[in-house]
C-alpha cells in the first residue's frame, strides 16, 4: 500500500492542495500512484471538491464526473469572447439553484486524466466558475489539482475544430489554455513507480516516456514478440491495438468461436453519417455469451451503465438484448441509443459558433470487446496483455499501451515495434521541461501556506459583493420607485451609505491590521493576538451587518412591471443570501473562532445550505414613518421570501395599504391578468393615503379611470370604509398631485 508520508512527491502535493490556495499540475510516469494519491486524498481532505474527467471510463475510474456532464457543456469547440448557439443548445451556463449551490461551495476543482482536456473545455469551465463564483479572478477563485501525464493520452480535437480554435491556442493541450496562464501553478513530478516492480521494464518505460527509445530498448520490446501466439481464454490476456478496425477484426473471430445463432442490429441512420464516425458497427452482430463494452453513458438517468462498462450477453433475439454486468452482475435490458454527425463552423459576422447537424445515427449502446483500443485502456492494469502499436498514429499511445502492463514477462507484443511507433510532440516536452521547475521548495512553500490564510480573511472580511449587490437593487428600484415611494428609497440609500463607510472603509483599514500581525508572526496560525484581533473583527462586521440586512429585509419587489418586479426579487434575493452567508460565517468565527478546517466545513455547509440565516439570531428592526420618526421596533425573519406583503415607510395608511395590494393580486390571479390591469400601484398609494369616501373623491386618485371605478369602485370604497371605520378616523380632504 501507498504511503505518503514514504514519497517525498506525494507529501508535497498533499501539503499544497491541503494548506495553500495554489493551482497544481501533478504529473509523473505511468503507475507513480497519481490515482491512489487522488483517492486518498478524497477520503481526507479538509476541503470541499469535486471530481471530473475528460472521458466516461476515467471519471468512473477516479470516482467522479464527466467535465462535460457535470457543467452541461455542449460538445462543440468553446471559443473565447464567443458563444456556441445552435438549435436551443449553447454555451448559457445556466443551471438550477444546487447546481449553482454546490459550484460556490467548493474549495478545490479536481480534473483527472488532464493530458487529454483541451484548452477551449478548460476555458469553458474558466467561464462558468466566473460567472457563479468571482468574475474577477481566473477559475471563480477555485483551487485546481490537475492530474496526469502529458506523455499519455492526447486531446481529440478535429482538423475542422482547429481550424477554428489554431486561431486562439498554440497548442490542443491543456496548458495553452487562456485563463490558466493567467493563473500561477506550480508542478509536483511523482518519481516513484508503483505498477511495476520489475525495474528492467520500468527502465524501458522511462526511456520510451522521454523520447529516448533507441535501438537497446526497442530489442528488448521486441523479445516479447511471440509469432502466432494464442493465449486460452481462461489465461485472461486483453488484447490493446491502436485503431478500432483491428479491434473490430479480432472481435468478429471471437465471436465466430461461440456457439449459438448470431443476431444481427441495423442502425438506423438519418441523413449523412460517415462510416467512419460510426460509434458503433451499423450491423451489431452479438451472440450469447459475447463480451462487449458499453459505448454510452445510460441516457434514460437511471445510471444502469457507462461509457467503458465491461459486460457479457446474457440473452439475445431478435426482440433485445440483455446485457450482465462485469461490475455489479446486475442484467439490463437494453434500448437504443442516439448520436449526432455534427459541424461547427464560425459566423464570422456575428463571431458565434454554429453547429450544423449532418445526419443522426441509432443502434444499441455497445461493441463486441475481447479486443479494445488503447484509448480505452487508459486508467487500466493488466497482469498479461497482448499489445500491437505497431501502427500507433498518436502522441503516447505506444507508452500508454505498454505502460498497462505490470511486467515484462506478462506483456507479449502482436507485431515488433519499429522507431516510428513512438510518437511524441514537441511542446509536449518544451512544457515539460519548464514545468517541472516549479516545484516549490521549503521557503516558497511556507510562503504559500501565508498567503492562503491571508486569502481566507480577506475572504471572510471582504465586503465588495455585498455593496455591488446593494448598488445594484438601488439602480433598479430608483428608476422605478423614486416618485413612488422617495422616502423609503432614502432609507435604503441612507443603509448603503453607512455600509461603505462602515464596513468597507473599516474592512480595508482591517486587513492593513491582520496582514501586518500574520506576517510579523512565526506561528500566525496559533497566534493569540492575531486571533483575539480576528474575532473582535468579526463581531463587529457581523453587527454592521445585521443592521444592514434589516433595513432590505423588506426591500420593496412589487412592481406593476412583471419584468421589473423580477429584476427586483432577484437583486433582493442575491443582497439578502449574500448577507446572510457572511454574517453567519462572522457568527461562526465569534464563537468559535478562526481554524482554517473548521472555517472550510462552515463555509461550505452555509453555502449550500438552503437558508444561511438564524445563524446568527432574528434581526431587529427600527424602521422610519412618513414623517421621519423612529416606529415600534420589530421582529421580523430575514428571508425576504417569508415576510408579509411590503409596505413602503412613504404610505400614511400601511394596513390599508396592504389590504388594496393583497385584494388587487387575488383579483387579479382569479382574472388571468396582469396586476396593473385591475389596478396600478400608483392609484393603490393614492387611495391609502387620501382615503376616499365616494366616487368622486375615488375619481380625483391619479391612475385610477372611469373604467376602473364602474369596475372595482364599490369594493374599494367599502374597504376604506371599513378600515376608517375600524382606526376611528373621520373623513377629510387630501389634495393630490398628480406626479407620483
């Protein structure tokens, strides 16, 4: 078993990811323990993360997603300062309320097997981190791990797909994405090797991996080369060819061994579809007791199957197929399955990409496999393997292949191996070159343990999101309400004010404190001063806060505008949940104080949480008349999803008020109309302020016509005077201005 803390490589990679922010780039030969270190590391890491992978066979391997599955990217080329549109399908980064929860909530963004991420699908996730966590920084803020080996596996990419994307990359690989290079990363090269323990393949291994496989390493290769060799099939020997037509091949002569009536599938096919773009054969010929490979992750989202699943025919008719899986032993029942032949092409006018779908292609999700292709074999290991790369036509595909092997003596090799099979890519090495640099030594290391926790308080102490928030709900509301309701307004100007100068102003004057007392301290992470400082910070912020979320606790949303009324709940939605999270973070480090696991394990749970708020307690109120003096302080919820209909501090009548706006919505949604249609919210404010006693004191309220008056005039005049009725109030005359 792995141990860490025996490999100086892992350990240093554990003590980045775990104890600083910085983005790493793990690499190392076929077998080093990059997977067992990701599992490990999953199993222990104080941190929030999540698991994705460019392919279905290596998400399942490393315990995760699909890149593709888990941010509903489409399969066309992502394009900087572009958007992919076409048929409904695009690059609109629009998810559900969890998804957008758990995106926020993570700390640290796994990609596995990142030798085959292009550069355009790491830019594409760049976007949508930004777009849901910190637009200003590169990734949404989030801490990336990259795992893998450049020297394996390279990206597809199509040479009508590079015509478009040659204009925006150097490269296909990963490291030539835009919004990494704006990042700084450092590289941890595992050296030990795992997998194999027989150090004279190991040796050959390491020579082919550093494109210095010369004629020695090539003789010892091809000693394994067994003419006409035929194994039994009980010896479990999986056979690796680079191209899928010899797959194809030594299936079809498996298959023809077995006993039993062969069915045969026809795809269906609908307008071009090129053979050689067939996920599958246009005829399926399976037999019982066939072994396959599922070519498709199970599109029904009942998970039955993925994409590299081992499995045998149980039955087969001409009716279906039952397949019995190699994994859990469970038999499914299978469908079809649908593919698009698609183009992408760039409008040049418009700068946006289109895709064009050719044909549509439907057969059952798998292919015969006593034979595989080396692309499907990354992430695997065999103990006997025959291996035939004589035709490679890749970077890595040669040193994949013959790095799934333990050992020499269980590889046999399908046809001698020439110079030419070995393939390698020249940026490939120039990166490599450089990158293995970067490691960072005892000093750089500690320095970037020091900046991660100063990242954390500037987090926890940062503010600019919630007064960006504040300013943008007053840009809605003022072009909406400032004739309507200006005092109320003022009250949320006067709240926005006293939040910059109280909170930001301090909260920049505080980080000047903390950043000083964190670096003059050898041991700040147990520091007493520096957390006696941290805490009495916190508290004060989360009082400031408090008084601030009470104020838009009932920020006004109605609207006769249905647009403008979502505008508005939006605004007031992302104001409140941003309040909320961080005034229960500050709570939390009040009473408990500032431990970065701790911390990490509060944040996410609260940010993922449904309501972040009673946190910290219900928020007092003490809100402001018509007239300028202090009401009756209040209790009130902070969610503004639970409080009553809002009642501005402009209106002089607030229950009657709330009375017209509640019989207004009802008659409205009885009706099927638009809320302005029984009654504008102008004339509302004018009635519960003039309180009118007949129609033609009704007929003098601005926004309020003839039509309305023959209509509602009657209801709306016997609820004034139930409500002068019941507050005691005699009648009397308001003039009216007409500009509201």
């Amino acid at each position: 078993m792995m141990e860490m803390n025996g490999n100086d490589g892992l350990a240093l990679a554990r003590d980045i990811i775990v104890n600083t922010g910085k983005n790493l780039f793990l690499t190392g030969k076929a077998g080093t323990g990059k997977t067992t270190f990701l599992k490990k590391l999953k199993e222990s890491a104080p941190k929030r993360m999540i698991v994705l992978a460019p392919t279905g066979i290596a998400a399942v391997n490393a315990g995760g997603m699909t890149i593709h599955s888990f941010f509903q990217l489409p399969l066309a080329p992502y394009l900087p300062e572009t958007a992919f549109s076409s048929g409904g399908a695009k690059y609109s980064f629009r998810f559900g309320k969890n998804k957008i929860r758990i995106i926020r909530s993570i700390d640290l963004l796994v990609i596995d097997e990142i030798s085959m991420v292009r550069a355009d699908l790491l830019d594409a996730v760049d976007n949508v981190l930004r777009r849901y966590r910190d637009r200003g920084r590169p990734f949404g803020g989030v801490q990336l791990l990259m795992i893998g080996d450049l020297q394996q596996l390279a990206p597809v990419v199509k040479d009508d797909e590079w015509r478009l994307l040659g204009k925006y990359y150097d490269t296909p690989y990963f490291f030539s994405s835009q919004a990494l290079r704006k990042t700084y990363y450092c590289t941890v090269e595992l050296e030990k090797v795992y997998r194999q323990s027989d150090l004279e393949f190991l040796s050959i291994l390491n020579r082919i991996r550093e494109n210095r496989c010369g004629s020695d390493i090539l003789s010892a290769l091809n000693s394994r080369y067994i003419p006409g060799f035929s194994p039994s099939a009980d010896e479990g020997y999986v056979r690796l060819v680079t191209h899928n037509r010899q797959a194809r091949d030594i299936n079809m002569r498996e298959l023809q061994k077995l006993p039993g009536t062969p069915y045969v599938f026809q795809a269906e096919i609908q307008g071009q579809f090129p053979e050689y773009a067939w996920p599958v054969e246009g005829s399926l010929v399976l037999k019982e007791g066939a072994q396959v490979m599922f070519v498709k992750n199970d599109s029904s989202g009942e998970h039955r199957y993925y994409n590299g699943m081992l499995g045998v025919v149980e039955s087969v008719s001409g009716d279906g197929i039952e397949v019995r899986s190699r994994d859990d032993g469970e038999t499914i029942a299978l469908g079809r399955e649908e593919w698009t032949n698609a183009r992408y092409v760039l409008d040049e006018d418009t700068k946006e990409i289109r895709e064009e779908i050719d044909g549509v292609f439907r057969q059952y999700p798998v292919k015969l496999a006593w034979a595989i292709t080396v692309h499907k074999s990354q992430g695997l290991t065999f103990d006997r393997a025959i291996v035939d790369v004589s035709g490679s036509f890749a970077h890595g595909q040669a040193y994949v292949a013959l790095s799934r092997c333990r050992t020499l003596e269980g590889l046999v090799l399908g046809a001698p191996l020439s110079a030419s099979s070995v393939i390698t890519d020249r940026s490939v090495e120039e990166f490599t070159r450089e990158a293995v640099g970067t490691a960072p030594d005892a000093a750089d290391l500690q320095s970037m343990k020091k900046t991660y926790f100063l990242d954390l308080l500037s987090g926890l102490f940062g503010f600019r999101q919630i007064a960006s928030l504040m300013r943008r709900y007053l840009h809605i509301a003022g072009e909406y309400f400032s004739r309507l309701y200006p005092v109320q307004l003022g009250e949320y100007r006067d709240a926005e004010r006293d939040f910059h100068e109280n909170v930001e102003s301090v909260a920049e004057k505080f980080s000047r404190q903390y950043a000083r007392l964190v670096n003059d301290s050898a041991d700040y992470a147990s520091d007493a001063v520096l957390h006696r400082r941290i805490v009495s910070g916190a508290s004060y912020f989360r009082e400031k806060l408090e008084v601030a979320g009470d104020v838009f606790s009932d920020a006004l949303t109605e609207a006769d505008n249905t647009e403008v009324s979502r505008r508005l709940r939006d605004a007031v939605s992302e104001l409140q949940a941003a309040i909320d999270l961080k005034t229960a973070l500050l709570g939390f480090v009040v009473t408990d104080g500032f431990e970065v696991s701790s911390y990490l394990r509060k944040k996410a749970v609260l940010t993922i949480s449904d309501d972040a708020s009673g946190k910290s307690g219900k928020r007092k109120s003490g809100r402001k008349t018509a007239d300028g003096k202090s009401g009756q302080k209040t209790d009130r919820k902070s969610s503004v999803r639970k409080k009553k209909s809002e009642v501005p501090a402009d209106v002089r009548h607030p229950d009657l008020y709330r009375r017209l706006v509640e019989w207004r919505n009802a008659t409205a949604a009885e009706l099927g109309l638009p809320v302005y249609m029984v009654i504008q919210q102008k004339a509302i404010l004018g009635i519960s302020d003039s309180l009118p006693d007949d129609r033609a004191s009704l007929a003098s309220v601005p926004y309020f016509g003839k039509a309305g008056i023959e209509k509602y005039g009657d209801i709306i005049l016997k609820m004034v005077r139930e409500y002068r009725e019941e507050k005691g109030l005699s009648i009397f005359r308001t003039s009216l201005s007409s500009d509201f």
